[in-house]
C-alpha cells in the first residue's frame, strides 16, 4: 500500500478506505486464504498446477462514455478480463482491482459494485484485494486462475490440417456497439433482437467452462477481441502457419442477419471485436463440441485468408 | 485481451503494441513458464506454498507530478508495490503492468522502462504481463510472489508483550518530498544531505530480504507507507493490541537531524508516509536483526501511545 505523493491529507486516505466497503463482500472463494485488509491477498493454487494471470484495464472515454451504467462498465470489466483465462483454459483463482476516480460516487460506486459482484459469481472469481485511488475514472483487474501443469493453451501450437473452430456467434458485439453509437447501417431493427445484440456488445460472455473443457483436445486458443480476422492472424502467426476461412462457416445469428442482411453481417463479424467467443484449432480427427463451428482448416504457410473481400480495415490488413 | 470500446482503429491497436517491445526484456525468471505475448501469463508457485498478491496504481498528477523522471516513476511504482509483498514475507515471483497513456511518447516510454527494468532486476520480480491503453497517464502494477503454507506475516497477530520494531531509519521520504516541493522548514541543508533524502523519497527500498528472514519469527508486520503512527494504528487494531511506542527509541537519520533539528525530524518519522521501511513485532525473547530499531512494546488496550505530542494530523488522529 501506499498513499498520495502529493497530499498527506488523512481525510483522503480515509475517505477513499470507505470503498473498500462496497467490495469486501466479494472477497472469499474455495482457493482465497487472506483477502482484502492486509497488506497483499493469499490464495491457494493446487498442487501441480500453473498460475495463470491477465491484467485488463477499462478506462473513461476509451473503453466506456460516461453514459453507460456502472453495471455495466463493471460486469464488462470482468467478463473481458476472465476471457483471456478462458482462452488459456484456466479455471478461477481470483481477482484484484485497482479503482481510479476523482471523487467518491457512492451512487456509481453502487452500481459498479452490483456489476462486479455480477461477474465474481458468475465466473466464480473472488475479489481479492485492491487499491483505491484519487484520479480519472478506470479500472485496472487482474485475473488469476489456474491450469494443470503443461495443459495450458496457447497460440503457437496450432498445426496443419487442424480444424479452425469458433464458439457461438460472431459480429453481434461489434454492431450492438453501432446500434448504441446510433450509427448502424441497414434496415429498421426489431425492438427484440436489438436488445439482444446490445447486450452482446455490454453484457459479453466469458467462455470460460468451454476453455477447461479444451485442455488436452485443442492445439491453439485466442478470445476474439479484437476481431476473427485479427485474431486469428495472432494465432497463425505465433504457430507459424496459415489460417483459411470459409466464410460460409461463420456463424451468424439470425438476429445480425435479420438487423443487417447476410453480407454486412459477415463483415460485422470478420472484422468487429468485443465477441470474446473462443477461436481454436482442434485435431483433424477430434469431436466438436455442442455450439461450436468448424470455420476452416490450418494450412501451410502465413497469415489468414478468406474467400470473401470485405471492406473492412481489419480485412484487408491481413489478406 | 480487449480493444478500446469507442474505437476500431487498427492503427492504434499497432501503435500500442510498441509499447510491448520497451517491456517485453524483462520477463524472464525462475518461476515463469510463459511471459508477454499470449492471452495470460503462467508462473510456477512452488509446492506447498501460497500465492500472495497485491495491486498498486500510481496516477499522474495523483502520486506523481509531470516534472518527475520517468524513470523514476517506473523504479517507484516497482519499490512501492514490493514493499508489500516484503510484508508478507513473500518471495518475487513477478508482476503485471497496465500502462494507460494519452499518447505514445518514446522518451518518457524508454525512461520509464529503464526505472521498471531496474526495479525488475533488483527485487528479481520479472513482467510477466501487461495491457497499454490510451488514457490520462497512470501504472497499475499487480505484484505476485510466495510464501511457505502458513508462514505469511499478518497484521493480526501481534501479542501482548511483543518488542516493537523497525527497520531504517524514518521520516527521511517525507523530509525529501517537502525538499522537492520547496517548502522545507528549518535551516539551508547540506547538499550531500539533501541528495540522500530526496532519494530516500524518489526511490525507497522495499524491504524484501528482511521480509522473507522475518518469517517464522515476527508475529506481525506492516510497511511504513502512510506514516508510523498511522500504520502502528492498522496493526494494532487489527491484532486487538496496543502499540507503545517511545520516541527517543526512533531511529532518526543523521542527515535529517541536521537538517531539521531533531524535535521535527521526529515529527517527520512519526507521520511522514513514504519510508517503505517495516514495522513488525517479535516476541519478547527474540533477537533483532541488525539495522532493526525497537521503539516498544505492546500491550493490553487498543490504538497507539506515544510519550511525545505532534502537531501533525496523523498523530493526533490516534492519540
């Protein structure tokens, strides 16, 4: 711990302990030893397992406007950062958070503390330690979970003639975002299904059951972030081989395509980010599992290639 | 991993990638099985011990001002969050950086490396991980290391009877920042004088090698970052003791005796903040290591005694 380099003001430090308050409650779990109020948390990590960590930070009119609910900034915050332990195929440790602000909001501070607790339980990640600090609104959470020794994946290790697979749907987050920024294309979307694409965008979920289940069957594991072309280049660059789609593959919701058209769909969700759906590659001859789609097929050589153009940024820096 | 909510612009998303290449040279040690450049870290936590963890942010005009070298921004951001796993008796294991920038900017980029790098090797805590986002300037660092089962220092356990000690000598990094900002009471100081406690304050030592020999022989612990008598208060309320402390017993640096006279020095190191030094207690029959002061004792009641009177904030708070 330590405290303002500018201001010995105790009614600071004390003021800024009170939002410890809000979030003590989230701190005890299977594998927590020592939670919020010593100097550091203690967790447990099972014998003959790795620890697996991510940090992820959310900042103010970069990754969310100051219209958007605390709840949700808070949920997101964790959904996005338990991804990347998914795409490992970890299970959960824990979690730390450090919380900037200018000021103690304690209505914000509410919902942000509903919004995290969402995302604690649901993805069985205890708050375990923080820090509280004077300063513009972000959150920085770092996320601790475990594998077994060496059954970790990663994205060096896809090989040719694996299967490229996908979980879920892809674009949804990327056009629910346009349809918050009120500059969607298309048709007039029904009331429904835009609520469900919206809700992809602020409510994404973290696939972390399907990463555990993955260990010892894929060969190579990213969360799309940052977009299915974008990270499968990741993936197939750090393997050293090529990643071919068949666009025909990628799952679309009826939802997108109903909103969109099939077209604009498809380019939604080759180059939009923020799914945070698995990309991995499974062996010639593995099972798929429930909800999960074969997109393609690992190839010699580099990069991603698709059959289709898309006028997207993200396609054509890759193709 | 995640991209920027408002934005999808790949130029950005490149553009923050450099920032990898400044770090990516330190994040190599013992305990690391996978460092920067996939969806999470993996370390090895040793048998029979526990992961002990702890996050510290550092904000831009909140703990530093725009005049301090970036470097040692990076050194102290390092020191200080150490300082908390040298309180627990931890052992490095290694760290996460999110780094949030509204820029790119290579020479404060490759200062601050420079002061991260020092910090990495000195206190052999390798980065592991990180996440660079555009934003008002801040560091989160989230500090892992461990303990054998059983042995971590708490704030709880302190016993009636117990030698208060320290370790250092106090009040010097609270001294050094009123130099820094020009508003030092007392006479024109010493040059030399001045350099060691200016760098007391813009690069502590976290006290990790003393940590790890206090387990199993201190009952508890606590870093010295919000002011001696401040932190006494945390350990004392938290083990249901009171710590008595007496003055003339203090250590006092020489060079801040001269500089100030001793009645204010005192002051200083009784609510100073900033020293990163360790206050812990041993039972009454054990040996104190050496650079160790004993400054008390503890006894029965609650909060902290001190036979002296201080004008400042902090003591009179738990008087």
């Amino acid at each position: 711990m330590r405290k303002n380099w500018l201001s010995t003001n105790v009614a600071v430090v004390g003021e800024f302990d009170v939002i410890t308050r809000y979030f003590s409650s989230l701190g005890s779990g299977e594998f927590v030893d020592l939670s919020v109020g010593d100097d550091a948390a203690a967790l447990t990590v099972p014998p003959n397992s790795e620890l697996i960590v991510s940090t992820d930070s959310s900042v103010l009119d970069t990754h969310f406007t100051d219209d958007v609910f605390p709840e949700d900034v808070g949920y997101k915050a964790v959904a996005s950062a338990v991804s990347d332990l998914a795409a490992m195929g970890a299970e959960p440790l824990g979690m730390t958070l450090a919380l900037t602000m200018p000021s103690v909001d304690d209505l914000w501070l509410h919902g942000l503390s509903q919004g995290l607790a969402r995302g604690c339980h649901e993805y069985r990640l205890p708050l375990v330690g923080g820090d509280t600090t004077r300063g513009p609104l972000s959150l920085t959470l770092t996320v601790m979970g475990f594998c077994p020794r060496g059954e970790k994946l990663l994205r060096s290790e896809a090989r040719v003639g694996d299967k490229i697979c996908v979980s879920g749907c892809l674009g949804d987050a990327a056009f629910g975002l346009s349809v918050m920024q009120g500059n969607y294309r298309g048709s007039e979307v029904d009331v429904d299904d835009q609520e469900y694409l919206v809700g992809r965008f602020t409510h994404p979920k973290a696939r972390l059951d399907l990463g555990c289940r993955l260990r010892q069957h894929a060969t190579s594991c990213i969360d799309l972030s940052d977009g299915l072309l974008q990270d499968a280049a990741h993936v197939a660059n750090a393997s050293g081989v090529r990643f071919s789609i068949h666009s025909a593959a990628i799952p679309l919701s009826t939802a997108l395509v109903s909103a969109v058209g099939e077209a604009l769909a498809l380019e939604y969700a080759l180059s939009g980010g923020e799914d945070y759906e698995l990309l991995f590659t499974l062996p010639p001859d593995s099972d798929v599992p429930d909800e999960v789609s074969v997109i393609g097929a690992v190839e010699t050589g580099e990069g991603v290639y698709c059959d289709v153009m898309s006028r997207e940024q993200g396609y054509d820096h890759f193709h």
